[in-house]
C-alpha cells in the first residue's frame, strides 16, 4: 500500500522524534557508564584503605565490613550491566527503531491511536509510550487481526477495539 506525500512527512516527522529520543537516552546510559567506572574504582579504593586484606585474625567485624563491600560491589555490577544491556537495545534501535505501525479505535472511547511496534518499549521523559515492544499484549493484535474488530487481553480485562490501520517498515540504519 503507497502513502500520499502529507503521510509520508507525518511519518518521517515520527521517525525523527523516535530517533531523537533514542540518541538522547543512549546518550543519558553513556554517561552512566563512565560514572559507573568511577564509581566502581571509588569502592574498591574504600575496600582496600578501610578493610585492607581480610584474615580470620582481624575479628567478625573486619569480614562483616568486607561483605558489606563485597555486596555493594555485586549490586554495582548487576546494576552495570542492566545498563549494558539498554546501551545495546539503544544502539539496535537507532539502526531500526520500530517495525510496524497500528492504529485503533478502543470500544468507548471516539479517538484513534497509534501504536509503533519494535524490539522494545520506548517511553519519553513524560512517561508517554512512542514505541511498544513486539512482546506486549497490545502488540498482539497486529499479528492476531486484520482491519476491523480486534482485541487484546490485559491482566485484568479484555479490551475490545476496531483497527482502523496497519503498517510494516523497513528501517536501516534509521532511515
């Protein structure tokens, strides 16, 4: 299916945002990283000037002091790479940031959304959602369902709605 030329601006109008947003908080994880380093460097600095080398000789209280370290330095790590692990979705994601495209009308309510799937969820610093991951119950539909009534199971609930569009992309490279 072609798209008239307004729909191809307003699209690649969104694609620049999302790309934006993803720079932007790619760039938020970067910084981290590097205070991540300094941080890690910190500790182990404090490990060896408070607790020094651990010897069952120095008492209870120098191996409690050493775990103490110990545990800080694991959550460290785990954190660390919690965030190693976004600085590579971001950079996937500037290269191909979504996939496909849905919009829908919610039964109730009188206002199409749009809803842009890809390999992960991206949401703004106004906690709005410019991305869902492919894996989201909301995502389902667009496997699930042509044009016409559809709907999606919640925790809680099943949403009832009618797709009104939809929408496959290929993106390399962010273009």
């Amino acid at each position: 299916m072609s798209i008239n030329k307004s729909e191809w601006i307003i699209e690649e109008e969104w694609l620049q945002r999302v790309l934006r947003e993803v720079k932007s908080q790619l760039e938020e994880k970067k910084n981290y990283k590097e205070n991540f380093k300094k941080d890690a460097i910190k500790t182990q600095r404090e490990l060896w000037e408070n607790v020094g080398a651990v010897s069952v000789n120095n008492g209870l209280q120098h191996i409690v002091d050493f775990m103490q370290f110990i545990n800080t330095m694991k959550i460290q790590k785990q954190s660390h790479e919690f965030e190693r692990k976004l600085v590579d979705k971001y950079e996937q994601m500037l290269l191909s940031p979504y996939f496909a495209r849905m919009d829908f009308i919610e039964d109730g309510e009188g206002k199409e959304e749009k809803f842009y799937l890809g390999i992960s969820n991206l949401i703004n610093e106004d906690f709005d959602f410019l991305i869902y991951d492919w894996r989201a119950p909301i995502s389902s539909m667009f496997y699930d369902y042509e044009i016409g009534s559809a709907s999606y199971e919640c925790p809680v609930v099943i949403i009832n709605c009618k797709i009104t569009k939809k929408r496959q992309y290929k993106i390399n490279n962010g273009m």
